[in-house]
C-alpha cells in the first residue's frame, strides 16, 4: 500500500513516517520546496493545478494529509488568522479535488482536524456526535472538514482525525511548556478548571494507522485518550514528572491581554472530549493515563 503524505515534517509526521518505515510501506511526500528524492513530490496549494504532473498522484492507495500552520503559536491577528485558514482549509480542498480527479482514486484519505470543533463547552462531556462550537477556532475546523467534500463525493472513505492535545517529545505542545516548568515556574492556566483532552504521541501514530486499516471507520474521529484531565490535574502531573513546584498560575487577564482570542479559544476554552468511535471499533490505548503518556514523552 504506498502511501500519500503531506505535513510530514513536523513533529507527528516525522514520527508517522517512522511508523510507516517500520511497516514497510512506501511513501510519497507532498513538499513545498524542491523534492530531495524519489519518495518527494513538489506541490503547491495555492497554485492550479496544486501538483505539476498531477499523474504521479496515481498509484497511491492512501493519503494522509496533516498540514496546517501552529494554532497556539501566536497572537491570531487578522492576517495570521488568513494563514491558518490558507493551511488548512485550502489545502485540504486543493489536497481532495486532486485526488478526486485520479482515474485510481486511493481508497482513504485521512486528514487532520482538532477538538477545537467543539469550542469551550465546560463541563459537558463530547464524542464525535457533540455538535460543533462556536468561536473562530471552532469556525475554521467545520470549514476544514467540510474543505474534504470533493473526495467524499468521488467515493474516497475521508476520516476527520480530531486531534487533542498530543504529547510527545519534539516541537509540540509539551515543548512549549517545558522550559518555565523545568525552572519552577510553571502553573495553571487561569483557574485550572478547564478540560483538557490528550493523547500520547504513539497513541496518536497507533490511531492514524488503525483509521488507514479499519473501512467501517468513516467521518469524525476523536484522537484522544479516555481520560481528559483539567488544567490543573495536567499542571501538577507534570510538575511531580519534572520533579518541580508549579505555583506560579497565569492568570487569564494577563493571558488574553498577551494573546488576545487565542488566550480564550485555544487556552483557557474547556472540552472534555472522548474517543468513543475509536473505542467502538476495538482501538486499544497504550498510555490511558496522562502521568503514563508525559513518562513516555520525558524518558
């Protein structure tokens, strides 16, 4: 089965194409700038045709597009918030079209969302039939979802890969909070009360490959472990992993006056989402708890 991807090079495509090295099977890279080797194909969202010879895409059984720029990365000003939707919901249109006009078609295409759908729901518990949130985060996954259309309807079994928070060692979102905790100085999030759904980084490779290999699963996805866990809850489980006090909170004044909408969507914002459709179709979870998934992420 080869295997298309795109947003390789980040920290959940670079362990993803370990784990499809491992499994033997062949891949063919979607990148911006010039291709390295065989295994890379330039291409360009933005452009028309998004991939020059449009007939190197045949062949391909899979596609896996995980593409999108960093949410919690910056301040979303007006122009930012124009990039985020660039990456995402333009590409995975320029990404689905193509495919769609194949004359072999892959069989599925899984494409990267977030439990950002579900917007700051509190303290309501969410599975993939929860309707979406409000909020521009919440805005941008239903427009990102839907951007998949064109694939859907040339019979391509499209599955929505929810994202949680992914922690795993890298540039991820531990890494972010890793150098303030390591020196003490780490604490909740405002109040701490806000949910906060995870999964381990192997557990999220194990889903994606899972969802590539079970056909009866088709739509939305939650990639989150069973067990989300408040701010607070995860401040003190990485503080007692790190060996630290974490008593210094951030209040969410000084949040939203640094960060602005960001601060309330992506930080403060409380969804307490699970896996129910992973669950139902048989995926077993490696790390269950967040003290096992930030063990394997710090060793």
């Amino acid at each position: 089965m080869r295997c298309l991807v795109s947003g390789s090079s980040g920290m959940l495509g670079t362990a993803l194409r370990g784990a499809l090295a491992a499994q033997s099977i062949p891949m063919l890279q979607l990148v911006r700038r010039p291709p390295s080797g065989k295994d890379e194909l330039q291409w360009n969202p933005a452009a028309s045709p998004p991939v020059a010879d449009i007939a190197a895409l045949e062949g391909c059984a899979a596609a896996i597009h995980l593409s999108g720029a960093n949410v919690a990365s910056r301040r979303w000003t007006r122009s930012w918030r124009r990039e985020m939707t660039r990456s995402r919901v333009d590409s995975t249109l320029a990404l689905a079209t193509s495919l769609a006009s194949l004359h072999t078609p892959p069989q599925v295409l899984l494409v990267a969302s977030a439990i950002g759908i579900y917007g700051n729901r509190g303290e309501e518990l969410l599975d993939e039939d929860s309707s979406p949130g409000v909020g521009f985060l919440a805005d941008l996954c239903t427009r990102w979802e839907a951007a998949a259309q064109p694939a859907v309807d040339a019979g391509i079994r499209v599955v929505h890969l929810r994202f949680g928070v992914v922690l795993g060692p890298g540039k991820g979102a531990l890494a972010q909070m890793l150098p303030l905790f390591r020196l003490g100085l780490g604490g909740t999030l405002g109040n701490g009360r806000q949910w906060m759904s995870w999964i381990s980084l192997a557990d999220a490779i194990s889903a994606i490959l899972f969802a590539l290999q079970t056909p009866q699963l088709t739509g939305a996805i939650n990639l989150t472990a069973p067990h989300p866990v408040t701010n607070a809850q995860f401040t003190s489980a990485l503080a007692r992993q790190l060996h630290r006090p974490a008593i210094l909170p951030a209040p969410a004044f000084a949040l939203r006056l640094a960060l602005g909408q960001m601060a309330d969507e992506a930080l403060l914002a409380s969804a307490r989402v699970l896996p129910a459709r992973l669950l139902h179709a048989g995926f077993h979870f490696q790390h269950n708890t967040v003290e096992e998934a930030l063990a394997a992420a710090l060793g």
